[in-house]
C-alpha cells in the first residue's frame, strides 16, 4: 500500500470517528421541553418532557396533563430508560402511565440477550420481537439528532405499547416556526404508520444545533386533530 492510499485511509477513518463522536458529543447530558397543547387554536394542556444521562445512562420522561376534551382521555406519563451512544438510544424499560385508570398502565422491558420484549398489562405478560434499531414511544423522535441528516425518508421500529409498529416520515418541506420571538428553521415531516390506516400525522424538527420536534400534529381516534407546540426550553435552538 503507498503513502498516499494509505493517508486517504486514514482521513477517511478520522472523519467517520469525528462524525460518530460529534453526535455523541453534541447531544446534551439534561434538558427540559414543554409543549402547549391546542384543538381548533383552543388550549387544552400541556407537555412536559425531563431528559437527564448520567455515564451513558440516559432516563426520559413525558407528562401530559389535559384539559377539556383531552382530560377524557386522562393524563398519562411515558417514560424510557436505558444506553446512549453514538448510535442513539437503546431502551431498557419503557413505561405508559395512565393516571386516570391504573389498570391500563403498560410496562415493557426490552430483553436483547433473547431478543424479546417483554411486556406486562393489566396483569398478563407477552413478549414481542425485539426488532433491529428498536426503539419506544416516547424516545423515538429524538433519535433524529443521531441519523443521517437531508434524508428525504426516515423509518423507525417503535414501541407503543402493546404492539411494536413501523413509522415512517417522509420530508415535505423546510418551514420556519416563531418561538420566543425568533423565526426557527425546521424540517416538516408526513408520518405515517405502515401498518395503520388514517395514520398520517405531521412532525416539525429543528435544524438548529439538537434535531428535536418543536412541533405535532396529530389526528386522534375520536376525530379531532390536536397540535403540540414548544412554549419553552433550556436548549439552544
């Protein structure tokens, strides 16, 4: 081998490593994001979302409290824990919280060793396939600071609950978003579930310093359309 292959091996192999830490470097060790939540521009609740890593071990939780319309559903909680590294995030236990009836709280914990899911609800255990790049509910967007940017179509194998499912988001636009003042530039994604019919929704991501959805919009099983927008942060968007 000469010199010359030899050094381009080498700038190759140091710009894939400076990518790969970059990633792991970039994303924050703690942050916290609240979101308001509308219905035909009417206020029905909030978001509250709590991101803290300590030594690779990172832990997320989600709070929805609802009012109106959405307080018949009951507030819920989601919650992941598990590793970060530069690949992104690899949940251990995810759980969904339904405060207004217990007795559908899910409890899931991701078992690699035998490539299982196991998951406990109202009392009975299932297991699911633990598929590759698996990720839960409530983690899955923020895996888009750790993918390839200006893709046009993102796939993610998701955890819900009771069923693991396909999504899929495809690029519409760029488009800007006020907060706090300031025009922020996002990319607008159509997602959709591949498996579920009327599943289309949509997901505005920054393309700030953290890729992270600054805004929802999401269709329910009732017939309403609620939207989810950031009101507040510690991140430098």
């Amino acid at each position: 081998m000469n010199h010359k292959l030899k050094l381009n091996r080498f700038f190759l192999l140091f710009i894939v490593f400076t990518n790969l830490v970059s990633a792991a470097q970039n994303f924050p060790d703690q942050f916290y994001m609240e979101y308001e939540l509308t219905q035909s521009s009417k206020f029905i609740g909030t978001m509250t979302i709590k991101y803290e890593n300590k030594n690779k071990n990172y832990s997320f939780k989600a709070v929805t409290e609802g009012q109106g319309i959405l307080r018949l559903l009951g507030n819920r909680e989601l919650y992941s824990e598990g590793i970060i590294n530069n690949k992104g995030f690899h949940p251990k236990k995810f759980e969904l919280k339904n405060i207004k009836k217990p007795k559908k709280d899910i409890t899931a914990i991701f078992q690699p060793s035998s490539k299982k899911i196991e998951v406990k609800y109202k009392g009975e255990t299932s297991f699911l396939d633990l598929q590759p790049k698996a990720l839960d509910f409530a983690i899955y967007l923020y895996q888009f600071n750790f993918e390839k940017k200006n893709q046009d179509n993102y796939n993610f194998n998701v955890l819900e609950g009771k069923n693991v499912r396909e999504y899929e988001y495809k690029k519409i636009r760029n488009e800007i978003i006020n907060f706090n003042n300031k025009d922020r530039v996002t990319e607008m994604y159509e997602g959709r579930i591949v498996t579920k019919e009327k599943s289309k929704h949509y997901v505005w991501i920054s393309k700030g310093e953290y890729r992270v959805p600054l805004k929802l919009s999401v269709g329910t099983d009732f017939g309403v359309t609620i939207n989810q927008t950031i009101v507040r942060t510690n991140l430098p968007l």
